[in-house]
C-alpha cells in the first residue's frame, strides 16, 4: 500500500548491508518495463566502494511505513575537477504516481550535487548528469519536471556470434595482444585521454587521477587481462579494447566496455581489428555474443563500424543534464 504523506516514511543514507534490497528495488524497476532483473547486489557494492564515494553523504533511502524501500537515489563526484556531478534515481513501479516520492530524492540529489560547488574553478560550469531508458516514460517526465534537460542519446548495440567465429587477421605494422598489467598502465591511459579526448562528457583528468582510477579497475574482480586487448606499433600502444566476460542480465554475451584508437592512427583498420580480436576472445570463452554502449553522435564513426560488423540497436537510452552553475564549460561535448 502507498504511503499516504511522505511524514510516515523514513529516510536515510544506505548502508553496506542495504545492497540486496536496493538491487531487488532497481530489479523491480527493470522487471516492469523489460521483464528482466539484470542488477545484483554485488554490482551495486561495487559501485559503492568507489573511493571517492561514501554512502553516507552519497546516497539516500525512502522507507514506506511498511518498511519496504520504495525509493534510492544517489550521486557520484568522481571527476577532478568536480564540475559534473552524476545522479540516479530508482522509484518502485507501484510508487510511480506518488509525486512527493520523486520530489523527495530529486530534491535531495540537487541539494547534495551543489555542494560540489566550492571545489570547482570558479568560473565553470556545473552540471548534474542523469540518465534513464527510451522506455521508461515515467522517468523521463520526472527528470524534465525537476529541471533537467535532454542531451544525448546512446545505443546499446548486440552482436550473435556465428557457431564459429574467424581468427581476425592483423594488420600490417602493427601488433595486437593482451594487456600487462602493471607494465601497460601509463600506455593505456595515454591512449585513452588522446582518444577520449574529444567525446560526449569527458573532462580531461589529471594523468595520475586517470591512472589511478584505470589501476583500480584493473584490481576489481572481474578483470580479465586476457580480455583487455591493446595494439602496438613499434612498442608505443596506439588503440585498445576493453572486455569482459559477462553482461549484467545477459550472461552469455560479453561486455565490451572501451574501444579507442589515438586520432593519428585512426582510418586504418584498427578499431575494426580490435573489435573482432575481442569477439574472437570472447567466442573462446564459449560467448554466444557481446553488447556495448556508444553516442549516437560519436565523432569517430564507432556507431557505422559497429553495424558494418553485424551490431544491431537493442535499446537506446537519453541522457539528461540540469545545470547547477552557468560558466565556462570544461566538458567536451
């Protein structure tokens, strides 16, 4: 039964403990518009153990007297410096119409993303970035009724491998392998800044900042070096790709996370070798297919290469951004 006034609800900050129950409430979101429950609560753990992420001031609960969580929010300030704040929001299906519900965990999220405000340059831009999927209407009112605006759309693109997928030549001049971890890491993030650089939503990091957060993926448990693919050309690592073994609520497909190829080594052919190198891995592994994410409105091409080797749309998802201060934008877009 819904609450009938928000004073018979309790809130409070998450707790590590809380994980379970607000992966079966993001599930429940999910199981009513796609009849999937992909979120696990240890995803949603390892969200959380983001070192500059702390549950306390990050994230909020709403309890209904009954003491079902019916609510969760949270915000991320993890970019140096802090001029994009990200922000969710996951509301019970039942719960979609109650509209004190939504104004509680939008409020509080702006509230708690502006305090970011005194750690930014003071004349840049800040903004709270949110997202949501092309079918969840209700959470798409939601966001343009608490002041955020569309930005940008991207694709989740799926690919079915063959019953036997093909050794992927390599080209000529340059050397495909798997990453070495703790030899590669300077060379790897310097090929991701140049060719992330001009993307939708990057904001160029401090060198030892990007290191330091590419370190920590590499430590997470479901890194898998023989997955994260990189090309050489006479020693200096001039493209890569990043893969693992299992998309969340798709577990017999692989994930493929980063692709990029430094600007000046572009048109040649290696995004195009990387990607077949990864599904290659990946059907190996006995993987029935991969999915991936990419802009729509890529500078690069990504979304034609990846239909040129059989990716098809699955899902698109909109990306939404209200702005907290007005300045010099420091975000590419």
């Amino acid at each position: 039964m819904k609450p009938v006034s928000p004073d018979r609800t309790v809130t409070r900050p998450a707790t590590p403990q809380d994980a379970e129950l607000v992966s079966l409430l993001i599930n429940d979101r999910i199981d009513a518009l796609r009849g999937r429950r992909p979120e696990t609560a240890a995803r949603v753990r390892r969200r959380w153990r983001h070192p500059q992420f702390d549950l306390l001031t990050d994230s909020r609960l709403v309890f209904a007297p009954d003491g079902a969580l019916v609510g969760y929010a949270h915000i991320r300030d993890v970019k140096d410096p802090p001029v994009d704040v990200f922000g969710g929001v996951a509301v019970h299906p039942a719960y979609d119409d109650v509209p004190w519900l939504w104004d509680d965990l939008f409020g509080w999220m702006g509230s708690e993303a502006r305090r970011v405000i005194a750690k930014a340059p003071p004349d840049a831009r800040i903004a709270l970035v949110a997202g949501t999927t092309q079918d969840d209407a209700v959470e798409q009112r939601e966001l343009e009724r608490h002041g955020f605006r569309y930005s940008r759309t991207f694709h989740r693109m799926a690919i079915d491998f063959p019953a036997l997928v093909a050794a992927p030549s390599t080209l000529e001049g340059f050397r495909i392998r798997t990453v070495l971890a703790g030899q590669d890491d300077e060379g790897i993030v310097s090929a991701y800044q140049e060719a992330f650089a001009d993307h939708y939503g990057v904001l160029k990091q401090p060198f030892e900042v990007e290191l330091a957060e590419w370190r920590r993926l590499m430590e997470e448990d479901d890194f898998d070096p023989t997955l994260w693919l990189v090309a050489e050309e006479e020693g200096k690592i001039v493209g890569f790709v990043t893969a693992y073994a299992q998309t969340p609520g798709d577990p017999g497909r692989g994930l493929i996370d980063d692709l990029g190829v430094r600007p000046g080594w572009r048109r040649r052919g290696l995004g195009h070798s990387l990607l077949l190198h990864a599904f290659r891995a990946l059907a190996e592994r006995g993987k029935c297919g991969a999915v991936l994410a990419v802009d729509t409105e890529n500078r690069t091409g990504a979304p034609a290469l990846y239909e040129r080797v059989g990716m098809r749309s699955i899902r698109a998802s909109y990306t939404y951004v209200q702005e907290l201060r007005p300045g010099r934008n420091l975000v590419a877009t």
